[in-house]
C-alpha cells in the first residue's frame, strides 16, 4: 500500500475504531488510489493508508463504501431524495459489506441553515452533531456535538517546514469524545455533499 510520511509523533493511541483515550490525527487525501477512481484514502499516524473509500463509477455516486486498508466495507453510504430534500444514509456493514450483506443503519446527514450540515443517530431523537461549511470549497471545517463543543476539526494539511500543502491534502483531527470511524464518515459525507470527491 502507499505510504505517505508520517505525521509528527504524538502521545495518541493507533487505534482506529471506536473511542479513545486522546486526540488522533489523519491525513485524508481527497483522491482515490484506484486510477480514474474517485474517492479518497486516509493516513494514519504511521504513514501507511489507514482507510479508503473507491467508487469507481460516477463522481459523487449514490452508494459509496469505506474501506479498512485490506478492502473490507466498514460503513455504505447512500445517497437519498432530490434537491432540497437530499440526504445521506448511513449503516454500517456487516461481514463484507457486499449487496446481499444486511447493514445496520447507524446515522443520516441532511443539509441546514447557513451552509452546514445536522447529523442524527439512527433511533435517536434530533440531531446529535453538525458541520460546519459542507457547502463551501474551503477545506476547513469542524464538527460540533449537540453542546456546540468542537469533536473533530479538518484544516489543510502542513508539513513540518511549515508549507501547506494543496486544498486536498487535510489534516483530520478527531478528540477523545467521539468514535473516530463515525467521524470519518462524516467527512466522506461532506465531501459528497460538496462534490470534491
């Protein structure tokens, strides 16, 4: 697989699934691996591809999978509805992910007010986060819990020397208080939404 360099060394744990005990940071590049593919692949600390997501049709598809970096379906992200009534369906995957898997729906995004986006929990009761700026072409943006406190932030990514680096090179920074592969969702998402991948 790719390897890119890592980011700087940080007291964070290497786990990539559900909470954790601090912040972790990725690097998503907003281009696919696979050639004339659009999707996106995501780094770990360590450099190597961490997650990926191929959609070898269409740009902006309307059903996309995240990938572990074996190539096994995490979470099916489908688009729904048209126009002002869009929104994104969000389940995980059961073994494969394959059409004749059954996926548990887990979260859906729909557009709000000033340009974000309102996140709720399959079975919950209202929305559980936002995202800001999901239809603008800046690349920087955060992700809000219902208190309004920041749980992720994605801002283009800059080397050690201090060079930022192209619009689809990001760093992703995720906090303790949320699952990290919930937020990489939604960061597919709001580059669905936003037709940069």
């Amino acid at each position: 697989m790719a390897k890119i360099q890592p980011l700087p060394s940080s007291p964070c744990s290497t786990s990539s699934y559900g909470n954790q005990q601090s912040s972790q940071a990725y690097t998503v590049w907003m281009k696919s691996l696979v050639f004339n593919g659009n999707g996106c692949a995501v780094y770990g600390p360590d450099g190597a591809v961490a997650f990926r997501v191929d959609n070898y049709g269409c740009r902006g598809g309307r059903e996309v999978l995240f990938m572990d970096r074996a190539g096994n379906a995490l979470i099916r992200i489908r688009r729904k509805g048209f126009g002002m009534f869009r929104r994104w369906e969000v389940s995980r995957c059961a073994h494969n992910g394959g059409q004749d898997e059954e996926a548990t729906p887990w979260f859906r995004v729909r557009r709000a007010e000033k340009g974000g986006a309102a996140v709720a929990m399959h079975g919950g009761a209202g929305t559980c986060y936002t995202m800001d700026g999901c239809c603008a072409r800046k690349p920087e943006y955060r992700i809000r819990d219902v208190d309004g406190t920041v749980v992720a932030e994605v801002a283009r990514k800059q080397t050690t020397a201090g060079v930022v680096l192209g619009e689809d090179v990001l760093t992703l920074t995720v906090g303790p208080e949320v699952g990290h592969l919930l937020v990489l969702g939604l960061v597919v998402v709001r580059g669905l939404m936003n037709g940069s991948m």
